[in-house]
C-alpha cells in the first residue's frame, strides 16, 4: 500500500524455501517459499496491516500524513531475508544508474520484522548503515544487543538474557537441579542456551546433557538428539528451540515416545498453538509474552472475503490452503505501469509513449487482419490529378497494411505507383542514403508515406543535408499534425505537405492541466520524470528522496527516546540497548474436560522488580506430566551408578566446578579448587603444582646456579690476589670485579625461579635478572672497546686511549644501565607481575598449575 511514508514489513510466512539445483549455464530462478503458511506470522503480518490502519484513520495520531506498507515473506531464511533488506533499502530500479548518487528511491522509513534472530541479524546488518529503523516482535537472541554491530535494531520482546535468567531461577524455584538441554542450532538457540548455562551454573544446577540441531539437517541428526532424551536419566528438560526446530524434534519423539517428561520450554515454542497436537507434553511449563486484548484486531482478522484476498498472493494461498478450494480471480498483469493512480474502479490506458518498441514475436498460426480503409488519401490524390505517386512506409503493421489498403484502392482509380520503399527499424546511414538516392531520381513528384514521426525523422534529417526540394509529400494521420516536425529545419522539404487529421476540439482546461504536470518521486512517476530529463536535459534529484536517509535517521533518534503509557496501562520504552521492560507470563499446558491441551497462565516474571519479588507462581494451578498436582520430586531419582557428571563453565573460564550427587534426587556443586573423588560423594581439595626444589628440574638448575657461583668466585679470588700486578691493572681491574659481581648476580637470579610463588619472588625474579644481564653486557661492552683502542697502534688511537679513561668507562656503564633500571621500576610500580592458578591444567589433570602474569 502506497503513503507518505513507508513501512516495510519482514515476516516468516513460510518456513522453508525450494531448494533450487545450479546448473552454472543458466539463469538461476527467483527464491521462492516451500511448505504450507505459518498461520501465526500470516497473524503478525495482519496485525501490523491493523496497526498502520488504525493510524491513517486516526485524526490524532499523524494527522495529515498517510502510511504505507511492504510486507514480505522471508521463508525464514537467510538467503530470503538478504533480498528483501536490500529491497527496503533501495529498491530495485528498472535502469541501471550509472550516477555517482543513489536516489534510494524505494527506500522505506522503518522495517517490522523479522521473527527469527538470525535472518533478523541478516537484515540489521544491511539496513544499520542506511540508519533505517528495525523493530523487531519477537527476535530475542542476546547478540542483538550489541549497539557496535545493531546500531538501529529494536525489540518490542524482552532478550534472551533476560529469559535464560528467568528460567533458571524457574527450575531452581522447583527444586531441580539435575536437567538435559537442547537447542536450536541457531543464532537464537546457541547464544540463549549459553545464557541460561551460564545462569544455571550460579544457581546451582546441573546438565547431563546439551544438545543442539536444525530442522535441515539430515534425520539420523534428529534421531540422535530424540535418542539422548529418551536414554537420559534427566527427567526435566529444557528447550530453548523455534517453533519449526521442535515442531520435528516432538514429531520424532512422538514416533517413539519417551518416558515422561517435563518440558520447560522458551517463549518461541511454548505459546505457539500449533504445537497443542503434541499430547505428551502436556504439563509442559515456560515463558510466553504477557497477553493483551487489542480492541478491534480480532474482528479486522476475521474479516476477510474473497476480494480481499484476492488482492494479496499470500491471504490467497492461505485461503485456498485453509477452505481446500481454488479462487478463480483475474490476476493483475505483472507489466509496469507508465502512469497510475489508485480507485475503486481503475481504467487502463494505452499510448505510444515510446518510439522503439522491441521486436514482437509472431506466432505465424493466424493471418492478421487488414486494417479498414475508406480511401481518404486516395480520393485526395485522385481529386488532384495525381496518378503518379511513390509510396513510403516502414516495417510495422500500420505501414504496412495502410500501404497495402491505399495501393489497392489507387489503382482501382487508374491511378500507378512508381516505387515503394521501406524505412527498416533503426536504419543505418547507407540505408538512409539509399532511400533519398531512390527518392531524388524518381520521375515521380507525389510521395504517400505511411509512418510515425519517429519513424521518419533521421530520413528528414538526410533529405534537409542534401537540401531535397520539390516533392509533394502526402501524410498519413499518425504523422500529419506532428509538432516534432514542424522545426524550421523542416520547412523546404515539407511545406506544402497535405493529409488527414481528426477534427480539433478545445477541451476546458486540459491546457493548464497539461502545463501543471511536474517530476515526482512517487511511483507511477516514471515516465514524467523520464520526458522532464529528455526535454529540458538535465538529472532529477528529488530533494524528498535524497533526504530520506537524512528522514530515517531522524526517525531512529525519536524512537531512542519513545517513553509513553498505552491504552492498557503499559509503559512503552527502549532502554540504551532497544528493548524493552522484561516482562513474562508463565504459562502451563493443561488438558481441560475434553482432553484438549489449552494454554493457562500460572505466574509471571517481573525482570524489573526486587530480587525475591521477580518470580510469582500460583502453585495451586499448576499441573505437571502425567497430570500431578504437585512439583514430582520422584520423577527426578536417579540411580547413583547412572549419574554422569560434567564440567559447567562461564565466561571466566573456570573450570573448577564440578557436580557431585548428594543422596539419590539431586546433586552439588563443590567449592573453587576443589573437585569430587573417585566415588563422587565428596569434594577433595586441590593438588597445588610448581617447580620445587625436590624436583629433578629443580635440582639440575640448583646444580648448574652453584657451579656457576663457585667458578665466578674462583676467578674474582685469583684477580683480587693479583691485582697488583701489570696485567690486572692493565685489564681495569674495577669493571672486571663489577663483570664478576654481575655475573654471579646472573647465576643467583635463577633461584627464585625455583618454589612456590609468592608476590615478592613474582616482582624480584624478572627485575633482578633484567638489571644484572644488562650490568653484565654494558661491562664487556667497555671491556671491548678499550681492547679495540690498545691494539691499534697509531697516535690517533693513543690519544683516544687517553680520552677514554676511567671515568668515561663508568660513564658508559652507568649511561647503559640506567634505563633498565627505569624501565624495570615503572613496571613494578605500574604494572607488576602476580601469581595466579591455572585453572585449565586444573581441569585436564586435576591439579591447580601456579603461573605468573
């Protein structure tokens, strides 16, 4: 529907596309849905058509401004929904715009939809740079969060880590604390099922198993995960799944049902009316959106007849799907109209608007009818006395027939025709040349043309150049009264120029009427626009157009800052993430006094409350499998040989918690650093793991630190002996004590490495070593440059022996070593090393692994 302002809408309708096999040699085929309708997003999809509805009649909400929609099915696929974001974002343009500016001419202010998180995903991330607004109904996955990759995503429906939150606090509400888990293998079952583990873990509840699959992945896939729920000792499961994923996952199960169990299920599946034919799940217990009556929708979506639907492809599928009947209705021609306008009753219009027309494909099985003729150009030329003519005419039906018709009638009259030449559709310039040839060395002086002024304006053209004069030229109606020619460049060649014509007549302000007609960017424009470019030869930028990335962002700031009270006393806002206030019904399948399973509202969660006041539950109400009254505890024994224990991680990486079974029913987690023994009734503390000094590592590297020392002694011993002597002091027998003292210092370093780690060992370990080896290094480096001066014997080198004396060369130590010593002092102010323990080595070998950072 067409309006001010457009809305594009992204629903999944169907919930599967055909599959389509390419063969790389042709075109690929169009996407296309596969399957029956999803009646609930057909719901979704009316709802948004009421909502537009009811603001267009209202005189309050935007008066003045009408809205529009385009609504599409995305067949809950990826592939679909990437079309159709780019659709909404900027149309598909029948020219091709080789401009440096994108019009964005079928831009749409805002997009509704999508249903699923990941084609919802799909969408955000092609439309968020247009700054174009997505406001989601019921996409919930916590990756939409992120303002960094959504920028301009919306939800009306809380996210899933609100909801993970909320369920674990349900089942740890009900005492379980031994469940199995599974997925849809998705955006929304990965990243949900993540969130509610990693809430699991801090209450305190245990999984035996998580398990995760696609409705397109092969059966023997699904027949595994229907395997492990009926092996598994966890009575209690928790589906975080779509609507379609569980609609196969229940279908399998139900080929062989299980033992009894209890679903606790996420707001996407649990509410959804298609799945009450699975009677076994009765009992099943979740979270559903809060319900509200919404005045007048039930009535705008029952109210559908056959022309209503007739209008739409998908309510006409529904229709047909849902009475088993086929509706016989014309459909509307797929052609692109030039001009258009909306009404209750549409005429349609014919007109030449264009000179070239593609060439038409005959089917040659029946012969074309000739076009009457009362011999109107022939009783003129007769009357004349003109019986010597040459005729003119192209390849169209028009020409052609018109040619044959008048030819006929001539002769009957006694009347010859010289020659006839055809004008070809868009003729060449040596074609052109022929025909004026042909026309110049005629004898004949009268020439019948049959054609438009299209047709013959480039062989006009040709005969002005050459400067054609003297032939009396006969026109047809089509070309007669035709402006185009009427040029001053025309006036030799056709002044004098009879033919018919249909009687004038001045119609009332058709004139301005005319005169008013001016570009638009508003469908049904195309044309206008067209001939406006052509006729004054310039490019169309409208200025509404190109302001509506300017309009949609715009629209994006004002929805950040929504915060209204509806007509149901409900508060309307997003938060700095765009979503809104989490608010849950609890909801409970329960069979009634027919054996129909029927939604019934238990409790309800308040994510915005006080801690202990979130959760409010009728246990009165509720009724659990098989039909109990009461929470079955005894449904949730399990034999102890039978438990399987597992590791349940978050987002720190630590491992270090494990489960182990307190009695039979319900199982523990044990403290940090510690782990179950082998018996899995008790919790042991943790093997502390380092280097020691009793380790053979430990004991080599003690070994080689006092041989080391004890040869540096030594040799400091014998040169502090004879340091009197020529050769020490020639030797600067000062840097060669300082190289020793270093070098011992190098040795020594290596046993703090060696122990259990503390925080003083952490800082002094790498700082004492850093300082030492430089002290070292800065000592051979003067070492060597007072070798390198000694042995060059010339008196320049002598003179800077003499400059480099003892002073220099603690100079050059000192200059060397100071911005170690710098650099080694912020980092022990700013940034110190620590001890920390492995908690990964701690859940591979079952000891905790000391290391540094």
């Amino acid at each position: 529907m067409d309006g001010d302002y457009v809305i594009g809408g992204v629903f999944s309708i169907h919930s599967n596309m055909h599959t389509a096999k390419h063969n790389y040699t042709t075109m690929p085929e169009p996407l296309s849905c596969a399957g029956s309708i999803n009646p609930r997003e057909l719901r979704f999809s009316r709802a948004m058509v009421f909502a537009i509805e009811q603001i267009n009649n209202s005189t309050e909400l935007l008066p003045g401004i009408k809205l529009g929609y385009e609504i599409y099915d995305s067949c809950a696929s990826v592939s679909v929904a990437v079309h159709v974001a780019f659709q909404l974002s900027g149309g598909l343009d029948p020219v091709f715009n080789t401009g440096d500016k994108c019009l964005q001419s079928g831009m749409v202010m805002a997009v509704v939809g999508e249903s699923g998180s990941t084609p919802s995903i799909s969408v955000s991330r092609i439309i968020g740079p247009f700054n174009i607004p997505q406001v989601s109904y019921f996409a919930t996955c916590a990756c939409l969060s992120d303002k960094q990759q959504y920028p301009s995503f919306f939800r009306t429906i809380p996210s899933d880590q609100f909801q993970a939150d909320a369920l674990a606090k349900l089942v740890k509400h009900f005492g379980w604390t031994w469940i199995g888990a599974v997925r849809s293998d998705s955006d929304y079952g990965n990243n949900g099922m993540a969130s509610f583990l990693h809430a699991a873990r801090k209450e305190g509840i245990c999984v035996e198993y998580s398990e995760s699959f696609f409705r397109t992945h092969p059966r023997s896939r699904i027949q595994r995960v229907a395997d492990v729920i009926r092996r598994s000792t966890a009575k209690v499961v928790v589906a975080f799944i779509s609507p379609g994923d569980m609609t196969i996952l229940l279908e399998e199960l139900s080929i062989k049902p299980s033992p009894p169990r209890q679903w606790i299920g996420s707001e996407s599946w649990v509410t959804d009316r298609d799945m009450l034919r699975f009677s076994f799940c009765a009992g099943a217990i979740g979270f559903g959106i809060e319900k509200s009556v919404i005045p007048g929708l039930r009535d705008f979506l029952l109210d559908l007849s056959p022309s209503k639907v007739a209008e739409s492809p998908l309510l006409t599928m529904f229709w047909e799907e849902a009475f088993n009947c086929r509706l016989c209705v014309k459909l509307a021609d797929s052609e692109p109209l030039a001009l258009q306008s909306g009404g209750d009753v549409v005429i349609g219009g014919l007109f030449p608007l264009h000179i070239v027309a593609p060439k038409p494909q005959n089917s040659y099985h029946s012969k074309p009818q000739l076009t009457p003729c009362k011999g109107g150009l022939v009783q003129l030329v007769t009357f004349l006395s003109w019986l010597w003519v040459g005729t003119i005419g192209t390849t169209d039906d028009y020409s052609q027939y018109g040619i044959q018709a008048f030819s006929s009638q001539f002769k009957k009259q006694g009347g010859c025709v010289a020659f006839h030449l055809i004008i070809p559709k868009s003729p060449s310039v040596t074609e052109l040349q022929d025909i004026a040839n042909k026309l110049q060395s005629s004898t004949a002086q009268v020439v019948v043309v049959f054609a438009t002024e299209g047709q013959l304006l480039d062989l006009f053209l040709e005969l002005a150049e050459r400067n054609v004069t003297g032939i009396q030229w006969v026109a047809s109606e089509a070309w007669v009264t035709a402006s185009l020619l009427t040029s001053p460049h025309f006036h030799p060649i056709l002044e004098g120029t009879l033919g018919f014509s249909f009687p004038g007549v001045m119609i009332p302000d058709l004139e301005e009427f005319l005169l008013n007609v001016r570009p638009s960017p508003k469908p049904g424009h195309e044309f206008v626009n067209m001939f406006w470019e052509d006729l004054f030869g310039c490019r169309l930028e409208f200025r509404g157009e190109g302001s509506k990335e300017r309009e949609a962002d715009t629209l994006l700031q004002h929805l950040k800052k929504v915060n209204f009270t509806n007509q149901f006393e409900e508060k309307v806002y997003f938060d700095s993430n765009g979503e809104p206030v989490p608010l849950y019904d609890i909801i409970n399948w329960q069979k009634d006094s027919k054996g129909k399973i029927r939604f019934v509202k238990v409790g309800s969660y308040d994510g915005s409350a006080l801690l202990r006041q979130q959760l409010q539950i009728d246990h009165s109400t509720i009724v659990w499998t098989e039909g109990q009254a009461q929470v079955g505890h005894t449904s949730l024994k399990m034999s102890l040989p039978d438990i399987q224990f597992q590791v349940l991680p978050d987002d720190s990486n630590d491992f270090s918690t494990f489960c182990i079974s307190i009695g039979s029913t319900e199982c523990t987690k044990c403290p940090e650093y510690h782990w179950p023994d082998k018996e899995k009734v008790k919790c042991v503390a943790g093997i502390e793991e380092f280097l020691s000094f009793h380790d053979a590592m430990g004991i080599i590297l003690v070994a080689l630190t006092l041989l080391g020392v004890v040869l540096t002694t030594i040799v400091t011993v014998v040169f502090h002996r004879f340091r009197t002597t020529p050769i020490v002091k020639a030797n600067n027998s000062e840097i060669s004590f300082l190289l020793l003292l270093s070098l011992k210092l190098c040795f020594l370093c290596s046993l703090v490495f060696i122990g259990q780690p503390s925080v003083w060992t952490c800082r002094l370990r790498q700082a004492t070593f850093a300082i030492s080896f430089v002290l070292c290094l800065s000592c051979l480096l003067v070492k060597t440059i007072v070798v390198l001066l000694a042995f060059r014997a010339n008196e320049h080198a002598s003179r800077a022996l003499k400059l480099f004396g003892p002073c220099q060369q603690r100079s050059l130590i000192i200059c060397t070593i100071a911005p170690q010593v710098c650099l080694c002092a912020g980092w022990l102010l700013g940034a110190p090393s620590f001890p920390f323990k492995n908690p990964n080595y701690q859940a591979s070998t079952g000891k905790k692994h000391n290391l540094f950072n």
